[in-house]
C-alpha cells in the first residue's frame, strides 16, 4: 500500500528544492496511493495537484487547500464527490475514469464559484440518459465539460426539461446503488474464499505443519552417510515444484474474468504485490555469497586487480624519484566511500567495497606516500615515492681517482689552452683594400691555422709607422 509521507513529498519537490511549506505544484501520479493525507497540512500554498492513477476510494483533506487551482484525479476509485467545498479557487476538476455513480453529489460543488471545467467521462454516471443536461443545470459556473464547450442555448435548453431529467437521473442512481451493493458482498465474499484456500495451504501437507520429511527408517546406512549429497536435490525439487504451482496460480488468475470495481482494481494490486514478494524471496535465496576475490596468491605473488573498473595511469617520475597514480574515481561520489593502503611493492584502492590494485615496479615509501583528490574531476593523485637516493638523468654517478697537485694543474693549464678567442691581426689585412676587390684570378679559400698573436713594439727595426693608418681600439 502506497502512502503519502513527507519524503515522498519531498522527493517529489525537487523544482523547488525540497522545500514543502511554499510548493504550488506537487505531482504524486502512479504511486499506488490509496488515501489521501497530509497534504492540506504539509502544502498549504498549492495551485496544482497530480494525483491520477493511483487507487484513491475518497476526496478527503484537500479542504484547507485555499489556493489551488487545479486538481488531477483520473483513474482512481472514487465513487463520491465530496469535500472540496474548502478550495475557494479551484477552477479545474478532472475526474476522468473513476467509479462516481451518484451523480447528484456534483451538487457539492455549487459552492466552487471559479470552476470553469469538469472532466467526469469515463465514469458510471456518465453512461445515464441526461447525464450533461443534468450537469449543466446544476453548475451554473461551469464553461466546459468533459472537453466541450456549454453553449448558452443548451443551457437554456436543459433547464426547460430539468424536471424530468432529474427524476430520470434519481432512479438510475438507485439502480446503480443496488449493483453495487451486491458487488461489494460478491468481492467481500471472494476475499473470504481465498483466506480460506491460503489457509488450507498452509496446513496441508505430507506432515503436521506442512513441511516435508523423509522416512529415516527405510534408509540405508550408506544413505545417511551422504545425506548432505541427497538434501541438495530434494530442495531443489521443492522449489521447482513451488514454482509451477505459483506459475499456475498467476496465469489462472489473469484468465480469470472480474468486473471493472474498485475492489478487482484492489485485488490485482494486491496479487501484483504477492507476486513480487515471492519473486524477491525466490532471489534471495539464489543469491550466492561471492568468495572473496584473491588479492595475494598463497605464495605471496601480488595480483592486478581492477573490478571497480575505473580508468588509471601509471607514471613513474623519475625527475621526482617518485610513482605516481591518477585513478578515475567518480566525480560525485563520498570521499568516505575510498580507502588507500599503500604497501612497499603495491598500491590497493578500495572504491565502495571493489578493490583496485596494482603491483609496483620498484619499492616505494609508504609512510611518505600522500593522496588526494581533485574537487573537479573527483580523480584520486596518488604520489609514492621510491626507496633510495634521487637520481636524475643529468647527473652521473661520481668516478673517484686520485691524482697530484701537479697534474691538476696540467689539466688546468690544458683547458685554458684549448679556449679560442676571436682576436683581429693588424698585421693579416686588418683594412679593407680596395684595389683588390675585383681579381682576376679566383682562388679557392684555404683554411689557415690560427697564429700566434705577434704585437709590434716601437723598437723593432721592421717597424713602420704609417700616419694613415688608424690606431687599432
């Protein structure tokens, strides 16, 4: 049974974020509701209700209800309509497909002044002769009913024979009321019925209490040894034999004819039910408990495990000296739901309960280990580094020899020896000639070795000052 409560309510409130005391618009439709509650104390401000299809038998607590609007109430099992005197501003009634056979008691809502359509197609006392002249004379407010227009002649037209059309209307309610009458005590007697059978059931069987034994007496020793083998079969006979008898019973049911009535509508809801019950019962007991996935095989091998199945990679930060994991964790899921260990030669992630895990190609530091994980992307970091010194691809391992005061500083000597310097000869074209710029003769350039620097002194005797030549700077 489908009931009303505040987290329903709620669940169904999301567009005004799960507030109740200010919601206008609530849509409860297929919920298997059969009463109605609450609502006129949890949602005072409503203007639209959505109640179809569901198996509600009365309009009842909708009366404090001041501001709604509209209210939905096809395909339920009312049979009255009443209790909506209280909802001032109402100004749309469906009523599509319920069980309403007095039709007199539209009368009830004379006092809904603002209600302009009415939807009672569908319905028992819809099918009586004068049925719309008779709506349409009782509520003056009305402008539509069952989707059509009422037009000022009909209206006109129906109050000239409303007389008659009442008393024709009164007796076929009457003789509605009689039919429904015996239909009630004809469901009440089938419901009785069925109790009994059930009943039966239970009791019946090839023991006392209706559980099934075996007759120890007649078996053989070697029997009783392997009782445990022979025990499997003879349950699983009962099951499969259980379920046949459930399978026959389902399909004679739906086979079986029943009249449209509230309680056939409560009846198939109530088998509905029954069989999902069973069903959960027959899954529960064909569930088996999974053995626990191995992690670390007997011989101490660690395994690769992924069965959260989450995308992951694997780097090994060689500038850090240090193994890092990006594992793809659900962006909106707990934090509380993720549990790391980190071991010297793997790594193990458990997400809700499913273990990931991954063996290490070297040894890490697990007390230096950190994890985190981004607000973004929800992706878990795990940095773990390496046992050992950093070791980075610049540096070479240091080769120690011993050497003399005088050969380091040959070495030294040397070094400076090799270092080329870009210097200018005075004396190797140090100007421009411009007589030679255009030669005759093209030789190929030769590549000569670098001299010596010679510096000419004053003193020298080869020495010529030239007064046009510019001192070298």
């Amino acid at each position: 049974m489908g009931r009303i409560t505040e987290d329903l309510i709620r669940r169904n409130a999301e567009h005004n974020d799960c507030v109740i005391f200010s919601l206008e618009e609530l849509s409860l439709h297929q919920q298997e509701i059969e009463r109605l509650e609450h609502i006129d104390k949890w949602c005072r401000d409503l203007k639209i209700l959505y109640l179809q299809n569901n198996l509600i038998g009365k309009i009842e607590n909708v009366s404090k209800l001041k501001k709604l609007e509209y209210l939905n109430l096809a395909l339920n099992n009312i049979e009255r309509i009443e209790n909506l005197e209280g909802c001032e501003w109402l100004t749309k009634l469906d009523l599509t497909v319920n069980f309403i056979g007095e039709l007199s008691s539209i009368k009830t809502l004379t006092h809904n002044i603002h209600l302009k359509e009415l939807f009672l197609m569908g319905n028992p006392c819809a099918d009586f002769d004068g049925y719309r002249q008779f709506v349409v004379v009782t509520l003056q407010q009305l402008k539509w009913l069952d989707g059509k227009e009422i037009e000022r002649s009909e209206r006109i037209q129906a109050l000239q024979n409303y007389a008659a059309v009442e008393q024709q209307i009164r007796e076929q309610e009457k003789a509605y009321c009689r039919r429904r009458a015996k239909e009630k005590e004809e469901a009440q007697r089938k419901l009785e019925e069925e109790e009994q059978e059930s009943e039966d059931k239970k009791k019946s069987g090839p023991g006392f209490d209706g559980r099934w034994y075996t007759d120890t007496h007649a078996v053989c020793p070697s029997a009783t040894e392997n009782k445990n083998y022979l025990q499997v079969p003879e349950i699983e006979e009962e099951h499969s034999r259980k379920k046949t008898d459930e399978s026959e019973d389902d399909l004679a049911f739906w086979n079986k004819p029943s009249l449209y009535t509230p309680e056939s509508r409560l009846e198939t809801l109530r088998h509905m039910e029954k069989q999902r019950k069973v069903q959960d019962q027959l899954s529960d007991k064909k569930k088996k408990v999974k053995p626990p996935r191995t992690l670390v095989t007997e011989d101490g091998k660690v395994l690769n495990v992924n069965e959260a199945k989450l995308d992951f990679s694997l780097k090994d930060d060689e500038k850090h000296n240090q193994i890092i994991l990006d594992l793809a964790v659900y962006r909106y899921m707990d934090t509380s739901l993720i549990e790391v260990d980190v071991q010297p030669t793997y790594v193990r992630v458990m997400v809700k309960g499913k273990p990931f895990q991954l063996a290490l190609s070297a040894e890490v530091q697990p007390d230096r280990s950190s994890a985190k994980r981004s607000q973004t992307t929800g992706h878990l970091l795990i940095c773990m580094p390496k046992v050992g010194e950093i070791i980075t691809g610049s540096q070479r391992s240091p080769t120690y020899t011993t050497t003399t005061l005088d050969s380091s500083r040959e070495q030294t000597n040397l070094r400076r020896n090799h270092i080329e310097r870009l210097e200018v000869d005075p004396s190797k074209r140090s100007c421009p000639d411009v007589t030679t710029i255009v030669q005759e003769k093209k030789y190929k350039p030769q590549r000569r070795e670098p001299q010596p620097r010679i510096v000419p002194r004053e003193e020298d005797p080869d020495f010529d000052d030239n007064p046009e030549v510019p001192p070298l700077i």
